[in-house]
C-alpha cells in the first residue's frame, strides 16, 4: 500500500495547502463582513428611500405577485424582512468577491473597494429596474421614482465599500 500525498492535487494547480487554506479564510471573512455590511447598507438605504419613496420595497410587490396574492400593502413585514435578506446576500456575494482581489496597496484596497461597491450597488439597481419591476413584476418605474430608486443603491454599494474598508475596533478611530 503507498502512502498518498494530499498535497499532490493542490501542487497540480501551483498552489499549496496553506496558500489554499489562507484563501478560504478570507473567502469566509469576506462573506461575514459583506453580510454585515449588506444589512447596515440595507438599512442605510431604506432610511433614505423611505421617507422620500413612501413605499414599500418591491420585495413586497414580488412577495404578493409570487406567494401571497393580494395587495402588496398587505405584506410590509414580508417585505422589509425580504429586503433585509436579499442586501445581506448581496453584500456577502460582493464581499466573498472583494476578498479575493489581490490589491497591491491598502490605498489600492480601499479605493478600488469603495469604486466596486458603488458599481456593483447601480449594477444591483439596474436589475432591479430592467429584471425584477419590468420582467417580474410588469411594472415601470416613474422617472421620480426610478431616481430615488438608483440614488438609494449608490448609498447602498457606498456604505458596503466603506464598510468592507474599515479596519477600526471600538474605541480605535480618535486615539
């Protein structure tokens, strides 16, 4: 019986067990902190769409249509807990992303994170206007409302970025 080199397979690849191992913890802090930051930038951007939007999230729209039937104003609970768990997965999707780009700087990190983040939260608001309201839900957004709509994903990707970014511990940031 020979003895098998559970490192051979990774050699294969060029990597070794510890490089692979390394990546894997960083895809998994990745994915915390994208989760993380994908509830505090779901809720960043609900404060600011919700007093000048005055509805719900089409998650509400997409709960009634699809599960509940009926009226979306019967759902607002659904709905906002829908929408809380769609932007902690998009956040965690971005933040397993962001982790593995290999930045050559932490100036380069920051920047490029805060430059991502804002990209990927109009791309999430592009879909949602072109995918989710006119193939989902058949409906069209006023130009009022569709502006309020991408300002509020840009608060989302900007405040994911900057959340990705931030190194500071409690009590850290004045000292």
């Amino acid at each position: 019986m020979t003895a098998r080199d559970p490192d051979a397979s990774l050699r294969q690849f060029g990597a070794r067990r510890g490089q692979t191992i390394g990546l894997g913890r960083r895809a998994l802090r990745g994915l915390y902190r994208g989760v993380v930051g994908g509830l505090i930038a779901t809720a960043m951007m609900t404060l600011y769409r919700f007093p000048v939007f005055r509805a719900l999230p089409p998650t509400a729209d997409f709960w009634a249509k699809y599960v509940g039937g009926g009226d979306p104003e019967a759902y607002p609970g659904i709905g906002l807990i829908l929408h809380v768990v769609y932007g902690g997965a998009a956040g965690g999707l971005f933040g397993v992303g962001i982790s593995l780009v290999d930045f050559r700087s932490e100036r380069q990190r920051d920047l490029g994170a805060i430059g991502l983040s804002l990209a990927y939260g109009l791309a999430l608001s592009v879909f949602g206007t072109r995918v989710v309201f006119q193939h989902l839900l058949d409906e069209e957004l006023e130009p009022a409302e569709a502006l309020v709509f991408h300002v509020g994903h840009a608060i989302y990707g900007l405040t994911l970025g900057t959340w990705m970014t931030s190194r500071e511990r409690s009590g850290d940031v004045y000292e």
